[in-house]
C-alpha cells in the first residue's frame, strides 16, 4: 500500500464514523469538493499537508490522530 491509498482509505473511515459524505467534508474543510474527489478516487497521488490539515479541521482531530493508524505504521516502516 502507498501513502496515497492508505491516506483515502483514512479519509473514507473518518468520514463513515462521523457519518458525512465527502461533500460535507469538503464544505466542513474549507476546500473544493474536487480535491477531497481527486484523492478518494487516485488522482492525488501525494496530497498536500496543508490539505490534509483542513480536513483534519472540519473532522475536528488532529494531524497525529489523522496519522495515528496501524496502517500508517506499517507503512512507515515499509519506507525504512
């Protein structure tokens, strides 16, 4: 699994446990629905930090939450 992937299918999870689509996750977020899109569908290969930064605002986590993940560990350790 890649950064990109493992970071959609975080985005997918919080979404399905705040129980909003990704629509309102862009209006809570402050960014285009386009971008939460081009990730959730492969687009964005490397989203920025400063985007991911939004969305963890309008899911009201933070950054370490947003990354705090078993899969995000395996990868960090996949990198290494």
């Amino acid at each position: 699994m890649d950064i990109a992937q493992a970071t959609k299918e975080r985005i997918e999870e919080l979404c399905e446990k705040k129980k909003i689509n990704f629509c309102r996750l862009a209006t809570i977020s402050g960014i285009p629905y386009t971008t939460i899109k081009s990730i959730i569908y492969g687009q964005s290969k490397n989203p920025g930090i400063t985007t991911i930064k939004k969305i963890c605002d309008g899911l009201e986590i933070s950054v370490t939450d947003f990354f705090d993940t078993e899969t995000f560990k395996n990868l960090e350790q996949e990198i290494k």
